[in-house]
C-alpha cells in the first residue's frame, strides 16, 4: 500500500492498495491541490525493481492486514502520519 499524506498535518487523503508495487506504482503522484513538496507517501509492502523486492515499512504490516479487511473503522482514511508511524484520529 502506498499512502499519500500532507507532511505537515499527517492527514491521509488517498491510498494505492496493494502489497507489492511495480516500477510504475511508485512513480504515480497522488494529489488533492496540495503543493507537491507539502505531499509525502508512506509505503507499506515491497517494491519491485527490477526483478529485486525491496522491502518499505514491513514492521506495519499487521496493520496492512487490518485495512485489508474492509473494517470501516480500519481505513488509512482514519489515520493520520506522524514520523513514521500510523495514528488513529
């Protein structure tokens, strides 16, 4: 999963699912009219460069899980980033 957040209020405005993201994924820009150097991403998962897995943030890969689940509450949506870790709102 890749998470587009603003930096500098932690709020989460946007996702791409997934556990591994291709070359294309981690190129894709996400914005919601914020100033691209205001946008930050957290990655969850593994990125694949060519023909290697690089892993990104596996330590928050149980909560990859819980938003996999479909749980309303459990959404990136409800969460906020602050250095580096996923907060509940």
């Amino acid at each position: 999963m890749i998470i587009f957040y603003h930096k500098k209020t932690g709020k989460v405005f946007a996702t791409i699912d997934g556990r591994v993201h291709s070359e294309h994924n981690m190129k894709c820009e996400i914005s919601d009219g914020t100033p691209k150097e205001d946008i930050g991403r957290m990655i969850i998962g593994w990125e694949e460069k060519k023909g290697k897995r690089i892993e990104h943030n596996i330590d928050k890969f149980e909560q990859l899980q819980k938003f996999e689940n479909n749980d309303p509450k459990e959404t990136p949506l409800n969460y906020k980033i602050e250095k580096n870790n996923l907060i509940k709102k």
